[in-house]
C-alpha cells in the first residue's frame, strides 16, 4: 500500500479516518503494518496489501497468513472466535484458490462486459475510481493506465496476485475488503464497476446498493449481472454444482482441466480452425454462441472458467427490468442495460448529481 491511498480509506465499522503504523517498507510501498481505527478496530496491513474484511473473516487471516502473525499477532489480540457465515468464507476461499492458481489468467474480455457504446478509456482517463471484485488483478493493470488513481478491491487472498501484478503501477492500490462494508469515503470515486461478482453474493440487490453510494454525485457506476435465460442450460448446470460445490479445491480444480480439455478440444478449437474458412460460413448458424465466443480465448480461458462456474456457493440469475430498477431505486440516470450474448446483462449509470455522498 502507498500512504497517499490512506486520503481515501476509513474504517469500515465507525467511518473514521485511520492511522498507520508501519513494520515493514520497500520504496514507496508499506509491505507490512496496522491500521488504527480511533473506535479501537485495527486492521493488518499484509503484504502490501489492507486486509480491512468484517470481524467473522478477519479470523481466517491467521490461518493465511500464519508468517505474520508469527511476529506481529500480539499487537492484534486474541483472534476472534465467532462462527463466520459459511457461504461468504466459501466463496472467499474458492475465489482465492482460483486466482492464485490461475494468477497469470489474461483473458481480454473487458470491454465485451461493458454496455454496448461505453468505452473504458473515455470514462476512466484522468479520474479516480474502484473496482470491486478485482481477482488476480488483470482489469486492474489495464486501466489504471488510463485513471490518475485506481483501487482493486476482492475479498479474497486473490488480492496477493492482483497486488503483484499491479505492483509496478504507482496510482494501483489493492485492498482486501467486503463489498457490504467497504472501507472508501462515500462519494469519493468518478467511477466503481463490479464485472462477474454480484451474481456471486449471498444479497445481490443489497450488494449493488452498499457499491451506489461510493461514486460521487454525477460518477458512474459499471456492474453485469447473469442473465435470467436459457432455463434448461441453467437447470442441468445447477444440477452440477450441488456436487461440485461440495468438492475440495483441488479435486475440481482437475474436473475443471478435463472439463476445458474435453470442450476446447472436441468444440472449440475445430470451430475455430473452420470460422476461418468458407464452410465456416455455411455452418455458423448451427454453432452456440458460447463455442463462438470461447474461439476468441485459449484453453486456459477454458479451464478457468470451468472453475469459476463449478466452484462459487451461489450463483444467481435477472432479468434486464431488475437491474434496470436496481439503478433506478437508487438514484442513479442516464441508466444503460444491454445484453452480452446470452449470459450477462451489462449496465450503465450515471449518479444523480442531486444525490447525497
């Protein structure tokens, strides 16, 4: 973390600014440290990166982090042995295998989960914003190139590799925090998109509204949702998942492998051999949208999104009308809603500049 991020963050119980006590520093990045809270709370500073999580998961982090905790825990207290809400630590930890085992995952798909006609560098230059949701941190690095100061947040460990891929970027600052109760002023930020994690929530519509009250008055406001389609496709995957869910990282880590190998192989690559050639033409009407969007990637996009899809607790469904009411019910204008092929809904707003922070 570099100290000029500390001009955004607060506590995420009292809302009160926080003070630094640093261990460790490499250059202008604090590596090790607390953060003081005047109402009491301390937060450790890991790594580089904040690790500013509710109470019922800040106890995990002696488990990850058993390093630090070795030299500095007596500063923390005793960990905290209240029961955590199982499904938010299994999504925690099946995102954060994920993106430390896929921490090199490139897929450049940015702009295919942005309403049609938004483009990234035209709202994103020169401003300040937040990404919720951030993973390993490949969204981060291409557009803090663009905005004067960026924060990537997850809730997950995978905030380890986003913070060593985004290292090098001076204006990237990674945070480990809860999208319910982020550590951020309200209204501090020009734009906050969360892309593939709202679905995942154990509250979507209450995890869209804590995210409206970070941009400021007439900011932006980037999120996509899965949509409410394809019945019997959703029905057979759920089917799936109730076993899937139930497994070991590592065990569906290798389903996963097989999954990618049997679909890329068998489906995807020869389409994409063929899209290229005149029969290409021919058949193209007689191949899934999915099969032609996954010939844009390679297998380990496959394999990945295998992963993704078996691995999360929760994954929930809705139609455009819904995220369209959500942005609405929240003050939000200029509301923008448009289809990525027949998974996502993408949306668009701006907050009303008559909206308190």
């Amino acid at each position: 973390m570099k100290e000029e991020a500390l001009d955004y963050l607060v506590c995420p119980d009292s809302r009160q600014p926080l003070r630094l006590e640093a261990f460790k520093t490499e250059g202008a990045e604090i590596i090790d440290g607390l953060l003081h809270s005047p109402a009491g709370s301390i937060y450790p500073l890991i790594s580089g990166v904040p690790r500013m999580l509710p109470e019922h998961l800040q106890k995990h982090l002696r488990s990850d982090y058993p390093e630090f905790f070795a030299r500095h825990g007596t500063r923390l207290g005793a960990p905290d042995d209240t029961e955590g809400r199982h499904v938010q630590r299994h999504t925690q930890e099946a995102f954060g295998y994920e993106w430390t085992w896929a921490a090199d995952y490139d897929a450049n798909n940015f702009a295919d989960w942005l309403p049609e006609g938004i483009a990234a560098e035209k709202l994103f230059s020169g401003r300040v914003g937040l990404e919720v949701g951030c993973g390993a941190g490949r969204h981060a690095n291409r557009n803090s190139q663009f905005a004067r100061m960026h924060f990537a947040v997850d809730l997950s460990r995978a905030v380890d590799s986003a913070f060593a891929r985004n290292r090098d970027r001076k204006n990237c600052h990674v945070i480990q925090a809860d999208a319910f109760s982020l550590p951020f002023r309200l209204g501090s930020f020009d734009y906050v998109y969360c892309l593939g994690v709202l679905q995942h929530m154990h509250d979507p519509p209450g995890g869209f509204r804590a995210l409206s009250s970070l941009p400021k008055p007439g900011g932006t406001l980037l999120v996509n949702v899965y949509q409410a389609s394809r019945p019997w496709t959703v029905g057979m995957l759920e089917l799936i998942r109730k076993i899937s869910t139930r497994l070991s990282n590592e065990n569906l880590r290798r389903i996963s492998v097989f999954a990618g190998y049997l679909e890329y192989g068998l489906l995807t690559a020869p389409w994409k051999f063929l899209k290229a050639t005149p029969f290409g033409g021919i058949i193209r009407p007689l191949v899934p949208t999915r099969i032609d969007e996954y010939a844009k990637h390679d297998l380990e996009t496959a394999i990945v999104d295998w992963f993704d899809r078996l691995s999360c607790p929760i994954k929930m469904h809705y139609r455009r009308e819904d995220l369209m009411r959500w942005y609405a019910e929240c003050g939000y204008e200029e509301i923008v809603v448009t289809p990525y092929w027949k998974a996502f809904w993408n949306g668009y707003g701006k907050r009303s500049k008559s909206s308190n922070s």
